[in-house]
C-alpha cells in the first residue's frame, strides 16, 4: 500500500514530466506496431535522432527564452542565414571548420543579444522584434544565397558534424563498443544525479517518495537509456550530431538546476517584478537567455547545414514553429516560469517521431501538418488544466 501511495503521489507531482514520456512512449509503440517493427529499427532510429538534433538544440534555448515569458521568432531563419554565412566562409573565404564553427557560434551570440537590447531596454514586444527579426534575416539568407541559390559544400570535416559517427575502437559482435561504453557512462551518470538530488532532499527534510518507487524509477529510466544505446550501436553508433545535442543538455541542464544564473531564469519568469524587487536583474537575464538563444541558433544552424552539406534558400523554415512546439511539448508553460530543457529534448523526439512514423507509413503531407497541430494545442490544454488544478 505504502509502494502504491508513493508511486500515486510521484506521478501527481510530476504529471507534467511524466505526460510527454507517456506520449513518447505511446507514440513509439503504435508506430512500431504499425510499421511491423520497422519504425524501432537501428536505422530509422539513429536517422530519427540526426533529424531531431538541429530542432532539440534550438528547443533548449526556446525553452528559457519562454519561460522568462517572451518569445523569439527570429531564431529558424537567424539559423539558415548563420549556416549560410558558414558555408560562404568555408567555400569562397576559405576558412577552416575549426575556425568557421566559433565565428559562427559568435555571431549567433551578437545577434541574440541584438534581439535582447531591443526587448529589454528599448521595450519593443519580443513578438514584434523577434518578426522583424525573422523578415530581417529570410531578406539576408536570400541576398547571401541568391547567385546559386545553393552553396554546396565539399569539406568533409564539418560534413561529419551532421553526418558522421564517432569512431569504433571495437565491435563487439555486431554492436559498437564505444557506444555500449557511453551508454553506461549515461546510465551511471543518470543513477549519481538521482542519488544525488535525493540526499539533498533529505538532507534539509524535504518530502521523498518511498525507497521502492525510488528504485524503480532508476530501473526504468536506466533500461531506457540502454535499450536505446542498444538499438543505435547496432547500427552506426553515436552520430556527432547526438553527442552534440546531448552535450547541450547536460551543460543547460546544469546551469538551470544547480547555478544560480538557473535559479534567477526561473525567478524572472514566475514573476518578474517579485525578482527585480528581490535584487534580480531582469535585464542582464533577458541579455542573457537571447544572448544564449542566438548561440544555439547558430549551432542550429551550422548542423542543419553540414546535415545538408549545403546551404539553401529555404534553410531555416517553420525551424522557429518546431522549436516552439518541441517547448510546449516538453513541459514549458505558457505561463512563464515552469519548464525543463530536457523536457525540450523529449517535446523535440515526439515531434520527430511523429514525423518519420507517418512518413514510413505514407500519411499525406497536409494530414501531417494537422496531426502535428493537433498535439500541439493538446499539449496547451494540457498544461492549462494542469495549472487550474494545482491552483
């Protein structure tokens, strides 16, 4: 009785959390189902994975720029015009890729806090600014792309960021083992953070749920975390493009829960005038998450377009709407405050997998874009009612 109270009273608490992993989960048995087991296959899932990267990242910084209750819808086509800029630099400047990724990764910077002047000082709506922003920067990729229309791009070093695996060291049978290795490194990590939070918890008397929900959490999230390695060292192993995405997280994962930079994020956002009262500065967090946002939107960018091995005229299109979704699905709320960058990640795989499910089942383009809407808005509502009910 004691187990099922504490497993009852875990899933209340974390209704938000847990939602998106029931969705995913949901999600990825129909479509395994449905597809005779194809859709779980070693390809479609590592493929799966390099085609959420680009979105993931920019979800993660579209997470906190919601949460202090703004948002940026400048940050798909700022992506496409940054990757363009990387594809001239490396194509007719030639720069090396070691030297093009930091350019890249600075200007992204300058151009988020760009975005964050014209918010946080000047007091332009960030909805008004960030729309300028995004007409200001589809007119720039056209200018930049508009003599070819494509700039190819032939240097395999940064090609291997959104197409290349880390090496092997070995095979064991058919799995790779350096895979297998970070997969445990994953699951060990995962086991210390969770011990970790706990005896914090503990330790200044916070309520905790019972030693036996407690293990069985940490079964079931570490078998996750293993099945999946399984599944991708069976095929190519890790891309670049999951470890950089995975790196993000870790490092916004940390600055959000453990610094406090995270703690001053979320007081901004659950009520700004309380922080500002309270000694915050609302505008150096503002400079700050826009500052962050432009950063990952030029990482975004550069993996779309070694991704693509190119740069296009349409690169970075609906990025901004995806991004969005992906934090809304993930647990942010509309409301400010509430959000986790690695709910952004999980919001991020729902959207891809629903993507690549419909696609191998053949579902019309216009469906698709219903479908995904539709679990959107449910994703809204979901939050809404969870609100009105804490309340």
């Amino acid at each position: 009785m004691h187990f099922y109270n504490g497993a009852k009273s875990l899933i209340k608490q974390n209704i938000r959390e847990y939602g998106m992993y029931i969705a995913l989960f949901v999600i990825i048995l129909i479509f395994s189902v449905m597809t005779d087991g194809l859709f779980i296959s070693s390809r479609n899932i590592s493929n799966l994975l390099d085609a959420t990267g680009y979105i993931a990242v920019l979800a993660v910084g579209m997470t906190l720029v919601i949460v202090i209750r703004h948002i940026d819808l400048s940050v798909g086509f700022a992506a496409g015009f940054m990757g363009a800029i990387a594809a001239i630099l490396l194509t007719q400047a030639g720069v090396p890729f070691y030297l093009t990724i930091p350019v890249i990764l600075v200007l992204g910077i300058a151009v988020g806090l760009l975005n964050g002047v014209l918010i946080a000082s000047i007091g332009i709506p960030s909805f008004v600014a960030s729309l300028a922003g995004m007409l200001i920067f589809r007119g720039a990729l056209l200018q930049v792309t508009e003599e070819t229309g494509t700039i190819v791009i032939d240097d395999d070093n940064f090609n291997a960021i959104g197409n290349g695996y880390i090496p092997e060291i070995a095979r064991v049978g058919d799995l790779s083992l350096l895979s297998l290795i970070l997969g445990v490194v994953a699951i060990l990590l995962y086991i210390y953070s969770r011990f970790s939070n706990r005896r914090n918890k503990l330790k200044y008397e916070f309520e905790v749920v019972s030693r036996g929900v407690f293990a069985l959490e940490l079964i079931f999230v570490s078998a996750i975390i293993a099945y999946i390695t399984w599944i991708i060292a069976g095929y190519n192993g890790f891309s670049w493009t999951v470890i950089i995405m995975l790196f993000v997280v870790i490092v916004y994962h940390y600055l959000t829960t453990k610094t406090v930079l995270g703690r001053h994020i979320y007081a901004v956002g659950s009520n700004p005038e309380a922080a500002h009262l309270s000694g915050i500065s609302v505008k150096k967090i503002t400079y700050i998450v826009f500052g962050s946002m432009g950063m990952l939107a030029g990482l975004s960018g550069i993996l779309f377009t070694s991704r693509m091995e190119s740069a296009t005229t349409t690169a970075g299109t609906l990025f901004e709407l995806d991004a969005i979704a992906a934090a809304y699905i993930g647990g942010v709320s509309a409301a400010g405050g509430v959000g986790k960058v690695t709910g952004s990640i999980i919001g991020a795989l729902v959207m891809a997998s629903l993507t690549s499910g419909m696609n191998l089942l053949g579902v019309g383009i216009s469906y698709q874009y219903m479908i995904r809407g539709g679990v959107l808005a449910a994703a809204v509502i979901f939050d809404v009612v969870t609100r009105r009910k804490r309340a």
